[in-house]
C-alpha cells in the first residue's frame, strides 16, 4: 500500500471502516509533435508528446488518474523541452486488454515508449505509485534514462510493515472490493486531500476516480504491493528526487540508513497533488530539479 498512496495502511483501514492553479477536465491533453501507434503486448498506450529539446521530460500518473493531471506541465515545459505524458494502461485512454498490471510490466510500457519515440536524455517523472514504476524503469535502462524524480512519494522507504499493517492492508482490499467507489472517496477525502486543496480538484479526482474500472484498480494496488524499494534504490545508484507536498511528512530515515542518495522539495499547504493544486511552484521546483540532474550527468 505504500506504493499506492505513500501513507500509513493502518490510517487507510481506519478510514475504510468509518466510511464503508489550471483545471483541467477530462482527459484532453493537446499534442504538437506528430504521434505513431505504441502497443506492448498488444496494449494501446494513449500518450502526447510536446516540444523540442535536448531533454525529455516523460510525465508518469499515479494511481485512478490519467495523464491530464499534467496539462500545466506540459504547456510550461514543452517550451524548453520535449514532454511525454502517458495514460497507464488500465487508466485513462489506454488499452485494459491484459491481467498484469505490475510494477515491471508498467515500467516495461514506458521502456516501450522510449524505444518507439527514440527518446533521449530522459527524466522521468512518477507521481504517487508511479514512482516505484520510474524507479524500475530506470533501473532497467541506464542509457536513456539521466534521472528519475518522484511526486509525493517515497515517504516511507525502508520501514517494513508488521503484521498488523498486512492484516489491514487485506481487510482494505476486501472493503474496497466490496464498495470500491465508496470506500475509495473517503479515503481520497480524508487522507490525500488538504483543507486547501481547492473544491473544483477534489471534484475532479473523484469524478475521475469513481469512473475506473475497480477491478483494474484493485488489481494495481495488489500487483504493485510487493517492490522492493530499498534493493531498486540501491541498485539505481543515483540520487533520488523528490517534489512532495507536505499534508503528510516523509520519513527519510530509511534513505538516510541505506545510504541512499536524496533531495527532497516541499510544495507547502497542497493535498496529494501538488501538480495541479499550485502548478507554478511545483514546476518552479522540477526546473531547479531539471538543472542539478543536468549537471551531474554532465560531469
């Protein structure tokens, strides 16, 4: 459950069992730059691809979104550089025909999506869950890929969970079977949103949350349960970034122990995410982010 929301499980459980800047709509995100067809495995993947540059920027969405969660991203950066934002399959306009929805098998899609593209210099940037799937993927391929910068995650890397946290973490999985749309709103609500967290954004994740298909939903939190953020970071090497909103603290005890590179920015006074909720800080911060991976991969 870390990898999907990055707070504690215990915190969901309970709320399952109480429950039982630019705003975008839908999934509309323009594209300037001459789009082919991207399959893996014979899954669509929906995708844009934005702007010119000796650097690219490969947006990645967390869990129940989709890739217009970036549109103030793409219009700040594409001026600058070249801009990829995906839908996940499972998510937004990309193909749900197929049953794994691992952490390898997305992080296998945007190695597809690179390959196809024939993308250099790569950044990638996960929010949420998808920062265990960037991860992965640069683990993977070290010679496109300069860095990887995670969105309001990694905020617990290293403390292992008790038998406590698993037994939640079933019953949470049981609850949401049984009331996905219910039981995932609440949580949304009550965890993942601040109190300044404008109306209009609240409105718009439900809405776009409530609209998946749960099965598929579910299936993401279970099959992504299991990566180990610890070995991945390690066998990474490179310093990890993160742009984290503040509604909740990150625990880098973890990374400090594992000795494991880092740099984290707070984007003050957001929800979960801080993309949408105060867009010009947050690129303000993925610019300086852009400039430091810049330089140290030009050493």
């Amino acid at each position: 459950m870390k990898n999907l929301l990055c707070v504690p499980v215990i915190a969901m459980f309970i709320c399952i069992q109480f429950a039982c800047g630019n705003h975008h709509s839908g999934n509309a995100v323009s594209t300037s730059n001459p789009l082919v067809e991207i399959t893996d495995s014979s899954v669509k993947i929906a995708y844009t691809d934005n702007g010119k540059g000796d650097t690219t920027l490969f947006f990645v969405h967390g869990w129940g979104i989709n890739k217009s969660y970036f549109a103030n991203q793409v219009a700040y950066f594409s001026k600058k550089y070249r801009v990829i934002t995906i839908d996940r399959p499972g998510f937004g306009e990309s193909g749900k025909n197929r049953t794994d929805w691992s952490t390898d098998a997305y992080a296998n899609d945007i190695e597809t999506v690179i390959s196809k593209l024939n993308l250099k210099n790569v950044i990638l940037i996960g929010h949420s869950m998808a920062g265990d799937i960037v991860l992965r993927a640069a683990v993977t391929d070290t010679v496109h890929v300069i860095g990887i910068v995670g969105v309001d995650n990694f905020k617990s890397v290293g403390i292992p969970e008790d038998a406590k946290s698993k037994e939640a973490f079933k019953q949470a999985i049981n609850s949401l079977q049984h009331n996905f749309k219910q039981v995932a709103s609440a949580y949304f609500t009550q965890y993942l949103f601040a109190k300044s967290t404008p109306d209009s954004i609240k409105t718009r994740i439900l809405g776009d949350i409530a609209k998946n298909d749960s099965t598929i939903a579910i299936a993401n939190i279970v099959q992504g349960n299991d990566f180990d953020e610890v070995a991945r970071l390690k066998q990474y090497g490179k310093k990890l970034y993160l742009i984290n909103s503040d509604y909740m603290p990150t625990n880098t005890s973890g990374l400090t122990k594992n000795k494991i590179p880092f740099m984290v920015t707070y984007v003050n006074d957001t929800g979960h995410f801080p993309m949408v909720e105060k867009p010009e800080d947050f690129n303000n911060s993925l610019q300086k982010i852009i400039a430091d991976i810049k330089a140290h991969n030009a050493k």
